[in-house]
C-alpha cells in the first residue's frame, strides 16, 4: 500500500488515517538502524537527490542516512556551486536533475510555496523539508513517532508549543499532524509571536507560560527564530528567556511523566535550560535517531506510489 499522494508537501492535506500509514510503515524500518549491517534494499536503483538552498546539518544528513539504508543512490546538490548563481530558476535546476532520472527530490527553501511549486514542475516525487515559514513535514512526523512511542494513546494527550510560533514552520507541521490525529494542543507565546487566526487551527492561545503548561503530557520548545524574525518581537533575549524559558521549576506545572522535545538545535539558556536539555524528560537525541526512521518509511511509501 502506498500513499495517495506523488509528494509530500505538507501534513495540512494529509488524513489521519495517512499519517497513522506513514508512523507504522516508519517503526518496520526503524529496527533496521539497530542491525550490525543497517541496509534493506527497498529503494534500490532509485536515485534520491537533496536540494537544499538553506544550510542544515540534522535533516540533510537524515535524509541521506534514510535514503542510503534504503539503497537509493544519493546526490546532495549544492545550489551555492550551481548554475542558480547564474540566474537558473528553481524549475530549471529541477528539471535538469529530473533528466538526470531522480526518483525523489528533498527540498528546502527559504521561499513558502517552493515545494508546491516544484513539484508541479516535476514527474518526480518532492518532499518538502522546510520551506520558509509554512511548514517542516517531516519534522511534524518524527515528532508524532517520538511521542507514540513513550505515549501511545495519542488521543488523550495534553501537547504545549511554547515559542515563536509565527515564525516556525515546525509548529504548524506539529499542530495540523497533533489535533488531526486527537490531541489536545496548547499554544504558548508573547502575542507578537501569535500568527493571527491560529485559534481557527483547533489550538487554545496562552500568553503566559506557567498556565499554559498545567497539566500537560508533551512539551515541544520552538528555537528563537532571531535569523528570520529579527529582535523587534520581543524587548530582549534576556527578558524572553525570563517569561518562556523551560526551567526545571517551570516543568513543576506539567505531568510528572512529562516528555520535554525540541527541533534543534537548541538556544541553551534561552528557550530551554541546559539541566532540562540534559534531563531524562528530554527525548531530543530520540527525535534525531527517529528522523532518519520516519524519512525512510515515507521515501518507501511515495517510492511505491509512483
């Protein structure tokens, strides 16, 4: 079985019942990253190729672990040695690589929209790993994978996302995959940091943190997004980190189970204090080590649709 879609865009369009398809065909594959010889022959003779026009480390590098235990051959391209820096457009470049006989193309875009965009150019399948502020897919994803993991009955869960949620496509990737699914989702923010409309998403607004994280089950922590969003959203980092940082005494208001997560990488001291980042609430590392599960499953997925 294969999923209805050629892409993944976003989580928005996809169904629960979709995203329940793609966090159980992801846990058949993450028992493979456990094996001495960590290689399934899946996606073998199918080329996957990583465009990515803003700098990562994390999801680039998941993606090529997911793609290469798959044995799919990999290209990693590099806009800023191509010929995008003589003036080629983005359908241009994807459709030269397309010629190239690439099954799947992993996009990231500083622009909301290129994903969509190019894959209404291309015959290949796109994912969408982050573009701009509109949403991070597999990001949302590996976060849903994490929590069921430790948390199974996704449906009574209490969910905070504390931090710039205007400016961060993981937040909306988490809120559409968290209230599709059942989940009970708080949002947690100054207001300059609230998009407007959000509360149409299914989400409650807090403005001050420590009731926002009464009782909850789950806490996401959003990085500052101070490269996108400039300082001009909130007095100083100082007085953010006062109000919104996740302190171990802050957790007090929380479960005692609690699950504390983050994008990465992380702001130490400002979004979140190094003794919680370092804490056994934290599942951090295990977001990392799911990523690469959660992008394998879905290639294998999309692969089959095609």
């Amino acid at each position: 079985m294969g999923l209805k879609h050629k892409d993944l865009l976003n989580l928005s369009s996809l169904s629960a019942d979709e995203i329940r398809l793609i966090l159980d065909t992801s846990e058949s594959f993450k028992e493979v990253s456990g094996r001495e010889i960590k290689k399934v022959p899946a996606l073998r003779g199918k080329t996957v190729v990583n465009l990515f026009f803003e700098p990562s480390t994390r999801t680039r590098t998941s993606f090529e672990l997911a793609a290469k235990r798959l044995s799919a051959d990999v290209i990693n391209f590099s806009p800023t040695t191509s010929s995008i820096t003589k003036g080629e457009t983005l359908l241009d470049t994807a459709r030269n690589i397309e010629s190239m006989q690439a099954d799947i193309i992993v996009l990231r875009h500083s622009s909301p929209g290129a994903a969509d965009t190019l894959s209404r150019g291309v015959r290949s399948s796109v994912i969408n790993a982050g573009d701009g502020w509109h949403e991070h897919p597999t990001q949302g994803l590996l976060d849903l994978f994490t929590i069921k993991e430790r948390k199974p009955d996704l449906q009574r869960l209490k969910v905070a996302i504390i931090g710039d949620i205007a400016h961060s496509r993981v937040a909306r990737s988490n809120i559409y995959a968290l209230t599709k699914i059942g989940a009970e989702v708080r949002v947690v923010a100054p207001p300059t940091m609230i998009p407007r409309f959000l509360e149409r998403l299914g989400v409650q607004i807090f403005f001050n943190c420590d009731e926002g994280l009464i009782d909850v089950d789950v806490i996401i922590m959003l990085r500052l997004q101070l490269e996108r969003a400039g300082r001009a959203l909130f007095p100083s980092i100082r007085e953010y980190a006062r109000l919104y940082s996740l302190t171990q005494e802050r957790m007090k208001q929380a479960k005692s189970d609690v699950m504390v997560m983050h994008p990465g990488p992380l702001n130490r001291g400002v979004e979140i204090a190094p003794e919680v980042a370092d804490s056994p609430a934290a599942v951090i590392l295990d977001q990392v080590a799911n990523g690469v599960a959660v992008r394998m499953g879905l290639m294998y997925l999309l692969s089959g649709s095609g």
